[in-house]
C-alpha cells in the first residue's frame, strides 16, 4: 500500500471494495488541502493486466465541463461577450425555432430547454453538428430560464461555438493553449488527438460497462473509438491535473504566477445562479452556478444525484462525470478532490460509491463537521 494510501485508509478501502465488486478496475485519486497535497494516487488496474498508475489519462467524461466554463469566463474578462447575450448574437442561425431568447447564462445554467439534441459520437464534420444543433427546435412549452434540466452535451457544442467564432481558435485549441498549457497540466485534453493518443499507449486507461457479469469496453469513451469529441464529456488526463485546475479556483484564478482568471470571475462562475429550481433531467433540485455544480445537500444529502458527499461544506462547487468522476472543491475546508473510476456500474451503484468515496475523504482528513 503507498504512502497515500496508508493516510488515507478508509477511500482506499472503499475503492478496493469497488474493484472486488467489480464496479472499476481501477480508480485514481487526487486529494490537497490549501493546496498541499494529500493523496495522489492509483489502486487497481488501467485494463486488464495493466496496472492503473498516477499519471494515467483517465476519461474525465462530464467532471471536464467546468473547463468549457472557463474558457468562456476567459472571453467575459475580455469583452469579447457578456453573459447575458442572446446566442443568436454569436451565432445567428441559432436562433431558429424558438430559441432566439437563449443566452449564454442559460446554456451554462441548464435552464436554455433544448437537452436531448443529441448529434452523437459520429464521423460528421464540426459544423454539421453546429448546424443539426442550431435548427432544432426548442422543448415545447419550454421558456428559456423558467424551467431547468441538465443538458449532457448539446448546450456545449454550441458554448464550444461561440469559443471558437469570438476567439477564432478551435475549443480543444483554445483550452489547452488558455488553460491547460499555461498551468502546466499537460497531459490534459478535451479531445486527445489521435496520434497523441497513440503516444501514450498504456498511459491510457481503457473504460468498461460494469453493469454485467463482465466489463466490456464503455461506448461513451470517443478517443478510443477514434470517433469526434465531444466538448463537454471528452476531458481526459491524469486527476492530479484535474485536481489542480481546482486548485488554482481556490486561489482565485493564479497559480505560480500564472493568471487564467480574476478572482471577482471565479467568484461569478462559483456562486448561485440557479438556486432551488428542480431539475428536469436529474429529477431533483440542484444548485448551478455558472458551469459548475454547487452543493445541494440541503435538499436532501441521500438523494442528490451527483453531489459531493454528506460532509461538504454548502460553498462546494465543481462538476461530476457520468457514472465515473467527480472533482471539486471546498473553499471552507481549503480542500480539492478529484477521483475517477473505469467503470460505470449502473446509476444506483455509482451514487452509492460516489457517496460513499466521498465522504471516507473528509473522515480520512477529519474535516467532518462537528
């Protein structure tokens, strides 16, 4: 067992207990307090007789939407767009069929009502996604702002879009040459190119359906299957690199000198900006901010889907993964985790380990609130 392991006893069982249950082969874990590092580390497998290693690029799946959030948080600070501008304004064959009233505060608030256009993982070309998206209609009856539903995928390529018409680069360009290079994590993506992915070879970790007796390749994972990335599900790299993109949030935007954000922004992009409402695709009320998801405990800490365990304090912001990740942080405690596992067991399961990994990180470190 390492040395993260043995400070960090109950997490390492609850993710041994997952790998005997067959809900992961492995999982990879990141943990800091005001910025020190606690844990970093990787217990089981990546693929099948592959040992699962720190430095190992996870899929990050949803857990990298918050990226996407800054990138456009970027473009704010600079002028190039405001908050509440219609999307329309950016891109102008948007606006067909109802959804000329949709802004930007609606796409990353899930409240903009257009969730399950869903161009999916194929071999089509950018703008023919962009364009699908754009001439679909929105959900009947469907006010933009008045209702909320989690959007998996569609309201991201169109934040991907405005990125790319205000700035003029590519998303993926932009994130890694904004976000991802400047901080040094890199080996982060959203959307590894292929002949990187190559590259690395078994620094990949593969990703299973463990739904069955046997796990079986995830078709959710894009790279792997050479198909076209999505730009609010394809994050990939090792946690400790997700976990320091946190880790530059807490200290307002800078790390070592190197500013991706105000703190007045990230203090904008972490606050309430959906407070209360129930969310129509989670079926269970959430708090957002602005890309990020914010604690919801307070409307029941046994139910909230994707949430951050029972001990978080209620100013937790960050963003979960589908059946698979979470990363985020907990200003009041001074404390960023980031997890992900290689499997995704079914919904029920994952809740329960998600809960559960959780909350053995606050009672390893005894920031359980007494």
């Amino acid at each position: 067992m390492s040395r993260s392991s043995a400070a960090l006893p109950r997490t390492a069982e609850v993710i041994a207990r997952g790998i005997a249950d067959g809900l992961h082969l492995g999982v990879q874990l990141y943990v800091s307090v005001d910025g020190v590092p606690a844990a970093d580390l990787a217990i089981g497998d990546a693929r099948p007789g592959v040992p699962l290693a720190p430095d190992s690029l996870m899929p990050w799946m949803s857990s990298c939407k918050p990226v996407g959030a800054v990138a456009v948080a970027q473009l704010w600070e600079r002028g190039g767009l405001q908050l509440d501008d219609p999307v329309s304004r950016i891109i102008p064959e948007f606006g067909a069929h109802g959804k000329a009233l949709v802004t930007i505060r609606h796409l990353l608030t899930h409240t903009a009502g257009f969730r399950f256009i869903e161009p999916g993982w194929r071999d089509v070309s950018w703008d023919q996604l962009i364009a699908e998206i754009s001439s679909a209609p929105l959900e009947p009856g469907w006010v933009p702002g008045e209702r909320a539903g989690y959007h998996p995928s569609s309201s991201w390529y169109i934040l991907a879009e405005i990125v790319r018409r205000v700035d003029g680069r590519p998303f993926d360009r932009v994130v890694r040459e904004e976000i991802f290079e400047p901080l040094g994590l890199l080996d982060s993506w959203i959307g590894v190119p292929q002949e990187r992915l190559r590259a690395y070879g078994d620094r990949v970790s593969g990703f299973y359906d463990t739904q069955g007796d046997l796990p079986r390749p995830n078709l959710s994972d894009a790279e792997a299957r050479g198909l076209p990335y999505r730009p609010g599900g394809s994050g990939r790299g090792p946690v400790r690199e997700l976990g320091r993109f946190y880790e530059v949030l807490l200290a307002g935007g800078n790390r070592g000198g190197v500013r991706i954000l105000a703190p007045q922004t990230v203090e904008a992009l972490t606050a309430g900006h959906r407070i209360g409402m129930f969310d129509e695709t989670f079926r269970h009320v959430i708090d957002w901010g602005l890309g990020f998801i914010r604690a919801s405990n307070q409307y029941g800490p046994d139910t909230v889907p994707y949430g951050y365990g029972p001990h978080c304090s209620r100013r937790t912001f960050g963003h979960s993964g589908y059946q698979s990740s979470a990363a985020f942080c907990d200003p009041e405690r001074r404390l960023v985790v980031a997890w992900a596992a290689n499997g995704t067991p079914g919904e029920v399961r994952h809740q329960a380990r998600a809960v559960a990994l959780n909350a053995a990180v606050y009672e390893d470190l005894g920031l359980v609130a007494r």
